[in-house]
C-alpha cells in the first residue's frame, strides 16, 4: 500500500491527507538531511564565524583556549534560540532574499491533484530542496575558507547561496529586492544594508571607544582616577545596554500602554537597556573595579583559576 492510499483511508480531510502522504513521500526526508547538514553547517559556523569572536580575547590573552570553547558554546545556543529571529527571518522568512510568495502552491489546486492522483505541492518541493542544497553550498565554503584561514560571514554566505539557488530557479523573479527604508529594511536592501553599514558603524565605534581608553587609561599613568573609572563604568554600560536593548526588542510583545498611553516596542526597549546598564555599571563601579585595582598580575580566564582555588581549600 503507497503512502497516498494509506492518507486516504484515514477518515481525514482531503487536505490533511495531502499534508500526510507529503511528510511521509518528501518531507520527512529532506528533514533528515536538514538536520544533518545543519550539524555540519554548525560545525563550519563554529570553525569560522565564532573563530572571529573569541579570537580577539584568546590573542589578547585574557581568556583561555578552553574557556573560548566552553563560553562560545553556550553563548552560540543562547544567542540562536532567543536571539536569532530578525536573522532566520531576513534568511527564509518573509524578509528574505528569495521571494517565497513564489513558492506558495494554491491549497484548493493542490487538493484537486491531490485527488486526481498527481503530484501535489511541487513548489514547496523545489523551496526545500533548493534550502537543504544552500546548506550544502554555504558550508563547503565555509569549511574550504577556514582550511584557508579566511574570516567569512556565516550568514551573508548562507544568504548568497540561497540567492543562486532561486535564480536558478525562478531567475531574476525569485530575488525579493525589498524594503529600502534602513529601517524597516528587507530582502536584497536589508542585506546590502548590513554589508555596507555593519563594517564602517564597527568601524567608528572601535575608533571611539579605544581613542577615549588610550586617552584616558592607557597613556595616562594614574588608572585609578575618578575619570578612568567612570570610563570604565561607561564600556560596561554600553555593553549590557546593547544586550538589553536587543534581548527585550526580541520578545514577543507589542507596543506597551502605559497610563493609557502607547509606548513603542523600541523606545521601551532603549529604556529597558538604559536602566539595566546603569545599574550594571555602577555594580562594576562600587565593586567589580576596586577588587580588579587589588589584583597584582594581568587578568587572565582560565580554567587552572578554578583548580587553583580547590588546591588552595584542600591546603587550608
């Protein structure tokens, strides 16, 4: 019996029947291979885009090989599952650069077929297919970039390779080109936007930032002036604000009343991520920063600070 007599002779609708006899001819296959592939993807992402992350406090020597691998671990799955919607959505969503509206069959039609015994949902078909062999593509790049020890983006891959596979497909008009607004930007805008924009805002904040740490801490001779401090405070502030902002931005909420006026989702959250780093900084202030002053050597983590303090229990 073919899995398409088996849906019909559930007491279904014609439509659940169609969705069934695809999970089970189709669907569940390209799964499989999703999930596969995804493992290798990941394993390519971690070689490479985390590489450029942590490979600036592992040369710094502030932070240990081991410890770049545990921390970038678990902050890679946090940030995947709480953080990562704007992105998945801008890949194969409805911001995408691949027009997915193309790759929408009509369910009445497919139901029809369905019923007359041909094949049925061949668009979707051909969009899973063209998602799982993107995968494929952007991780042999990937892995051959980083044999070749070349920085690459990981997403900006991903999304190229969803762009060839679409024009190939459905040519020019399978290219969603979007929304230009920088704001609200979409499809083929929003990725220029982040290849042109990303690199010079990075850029300019890094001159500002270490401009005012050289000017301030490291050629002046006296770390522990107030002013120092304040700066200091102040990285620490712009740091958890950033992650604040983004964090609550993500959530799945509307725009907030409060005393019966309409408060923007990103205006909350800018305020959100003010409070949160105004109190994180005066904690590194009052006490994070005069226990630093004590320390004799550089700051270095490492996984030996945690056996050192058993052998130093197991002394006393």
């Amino acid at each position: 019996t073919s899995t398409r007599e088996m849906a019909t002779s559930f007491p279904l609708g014609v439509f659940e029947q169609m969705t069934f006899a695809f999970q089970h001819e189709y669907g569940l296959y390209m799964v499989f291979a999703a999930l596969l592939f995804g493992f290798v993807l990941s394993f390519a992402v971690g070689a490479n885009d985390s590489a450029n992350s942590w490979g600036t406090p592992v040369g710094a020597g502030s932070v240990s090989l081991g410890v770049a691998f545990f921390l970038g671990s678990i902050m890679e799955t946090l940030g995947s599952v709480y953080l990562s919607e704007e992105v998945v959505s801008t890949v194969a969503g409805s911001k995408s650069v691949v027009n997915m509206a193309l790759y929408k069959s009509d369910n009445e039609t497919e139901c029809a077929n369905f019923m007359d015994h041909k094949e049925t949902l061949l668009n979707e078909r051909t969009l899973m297919l063209g998602l799982v062999t993107s995968m494929i593509a952007s991780q042999i790049w990937q892995l051959i970039a980083t044999y070749l020890a070349w920085p690459v983006s990981g997403t900006h891959t991903i999304i190229s390779a969803l762009m060839g596979f679409t024009l190939v497909e459905k040519g020019a008009e399978g290219i969603n080109v979007g929304n230009a607004n920088i704001f609200e930007g979409s499809g083929v805008f929003k990725v220029i936007y982040g290849l042109l924009v990303s690199p010079l805002l990075s850029l300019l904040m890094s001159f500002f930032l270490y401009f005012l740490l050289y000017k301030f801490a490291v050629k002046n001779r006296d770390p522990k002036r107030i002013r120092n401090k304040l700066f200091y405070s102040f990285c620490v502030f712009l740091i958890f604000m950033a992650i604040t902002f983004t964090f609550s931005n993500m959530l799945k909420y509307e725009n907030l009343e409060v005393e019966g006026r309409i408060m923007n989702k990103k205006v909350f959250s800018l305020i959100l991520g003010v409070l949160v780093g105004f109190l994180c900084s005066c904690v590194f202030f009052f006490f994070v920063l005069p226990q630093l002053y004590k320390m004799r050597g550089d700051l270095r983590i490492t996984f030996q600070i945690f056996s050192k303090k058993k052998e130093e229990k197991k002394k006393i």
